[in-house]
C-alpha cells in the first residue's frame, strides 16, 4: 500500500507532501495507482523547480518514496502553494476512493508555518 501525506499551513498552502511504499495494484506490468502517484508529484514538483523565491528540500531516498517540503516561499507564490495542496488533496482523494486498498491518505495537522 501506499500512504501519501499532505500537510498545509494555517494559510491552506502546501508545505509537506510525500508518499511511502508500493500499490501492488497488479501482478504484473504497469500499476496504475503508482503511475498517477508519481505523475502527481512529478507535475507539482516540476512547476516548482526554477521559481524564483521558492525554497524546497525534496528527495527520493528509496524507489517507491518521494517527500517534498517547502522551507521559504515569497508572499507573491501564496496562491500558487495553495493550489498545489488543493491540486494534490482532490487528486489523491479521488485515487484513495477508487482504490482504497492500495493506497491511503493522511493529512497531517495543519500547521503555523508562515513564510
């Protein structure tokens, strides 16, 4: 299974998503649930890189595992963060409720983080 986390500030902007483990959705071939996983992080984390003011710490310690944090954000990318954490929360809520076995969402306790 895989557990993705998301968390958010007092703001509803992202400042930690990751996700942990494999879906084991199929025997063989291609699986779904980790294919969207990972296009969902790929598509968040790609807008990030480059912009300017936006300071992240993401990794990808093991295959299978990703986290991203955002540790400093300009006043001007609020609404890009928040659309971030919207665009993520929607997406893996649909995935848990199509494939509730293989994967599960936590959200982790909104946080103060200003930045």
């Amino acid at each position: 299974m895989i557990l993705v986390s998301l968390q958010k500030n007092v703001f509803g902007e992202l400042v930690f998503a990751a996700s942990r483990g494999h879906s084991e959705a199929v025997k063989t071939g291609v699986d779904p649930v980790c294919t969207a996983v990972s296009l969902m992080f790929y598509a968040v984390s790609a807008g990030f890189f480059d912009v300017p003011g936006l300071t992240l710490d993401v990794s990808a310690p093991e295959k299978g595992d990703f986290s991203l944090r955002v540790l400093d954000s300009r006043a001007s990318l609020k609404e890009l963060l928040k659309f971030s954490y919207d665009f993520l929360l929607k997406g893996f809520r649909k995935l848990e409720s199509s494939f509730p076995e293989n994967l599960k969402l936590e959200l982790l306790p909104v946080v103060k983080t200003v930045f």
